[in-house]
C-alpha cells in the first residue's frame, strides 16, 4: 500500500476508534446509579458512577477485541480509550494513575465472567463482577446480580451497535458458508 493510502487508512482507523469511544464515555443513566448506591456501595455515589463508567468502558474494549471485522480495531480503540482516560475531567489530578489500574483489573474480571463456562449465565456474572467491585462481594441474593447483569448486558448490546456504526457490520452473501469466502486456502 502505497504510503499516502496507508497514512490515509491509519487516520481513518483512529478517526473511527475515537467515534467508539465517545460512546464508551457516556455517563451511566442516574437511575442505574441510584440503584448501585442502594444495592452495593454503601451510599457511596462517585463509587457506583465509577463502577459503571469502568464497566461501560471494559465491555465496549471486550466488545471491540470479540466482535470487530479486523485485528487492528481492537488496538486502535485501546489506544483511545487510553487517551480518554488521560483528558477525562472526572479524573482528579494526579489519580490517572490509579484509575487506569481500576480499569485493568475490571477490564481482566469482565473478560472472565464474558469467557467462564460456568453454570450461571454470562449476565448473573457479570452483575456478581459489578457487585464485587461496587463493595459486596458476597451477594447472596440472585436478584441483584440479575439488575446488574441486565445493565451490564445493555453496555454489551449499546457496544456491540457502537462498533457497527463505527466501523461496520460483516455481512456474508446469503447461502454462502464463512469458509467458502476467504481467499487461498
């Protein structure tokens, strides 16, 4: 590819990746923090907002690594959503540090409760991983790990649709297999 076209593409590439993000930065709804605040964290509002902006943002880069149509658009996304984190407000001086090690350890749990073959559906795990997080590790209680897992879902699907308008949606012709439209063999 010929320099011009790749810097162009490259461009393009980060131009999209920074779209995606924008959607990962949303603010989580005031309901779903009212109900975090109640159920998990003590009172602690900035906490339950926290919990869920991590969420939303590790979900959305889970979302990018499983479902984009190329390998680089999961780099491109890490990359700026790494950049979000270094221009958001919300983050108070001096405490980027510590938050892009929240987000990791979030990012890694996340993973594993999308990746776990366990017996509890991938949304009762991912509310137990938010619950975890949020301060009560030891819900007992099926019902609020059905809540979180049900917000955490809609982060996945709200993700799932971002990637698609950012980047695009692979179609295949129809009657056709995936292994019949790749190149050589």
């Amino acid at each position: 590819m010929p320099l011009f076209d790749r810097w162009r593409a490259d461009r393009e590439l980060h131009r999209k990746a920074g779209a995606f993000v924008l959607t990962l930065c949303e603010e989580p709804s005031e309901e779903d923090v009212a109900w975090l605040v109640e159920t998990a964290t003590q009172g602690d509002e900035d906490h339950a907002r926290w919990e869920l902006r991590y969420a939303r943002r590790a979900l959305g880069l889970v979302t990018a690594q499983r479902d984009a149509l190329d390998d680089q658009t999961a780099s491109a996304v890490g990359h700026a959503l790494a950049a979000a984190f270094e221009k958001d407000p919300a983050i108070a001086p001096g405490m980027a540090d510590l938050a892009e090690r929240q987000f990791n350890a979030r990012l890694s749990a996340y993973r594993d409760a999308l990746g776990s073959r366990s017996p509890d559906g991938a949304r009762v795990r991912l509310g137990r991983t938010l619950l975890g997080f949020a301060g009560d590790p030891s819900i007992a209680h099926r019902a609020p790990s059905e809540r979180a897992g049900s917000i955490l879902t809609g982060y996945l699907a709200h993700a799932n649709d971002a990637l698609g308008q950012s980047f695009g949606i692979a179609s295949l012709p129809e009657h056709a297999r995936p292994s019949e439209i790749g190149g050589d063999p």
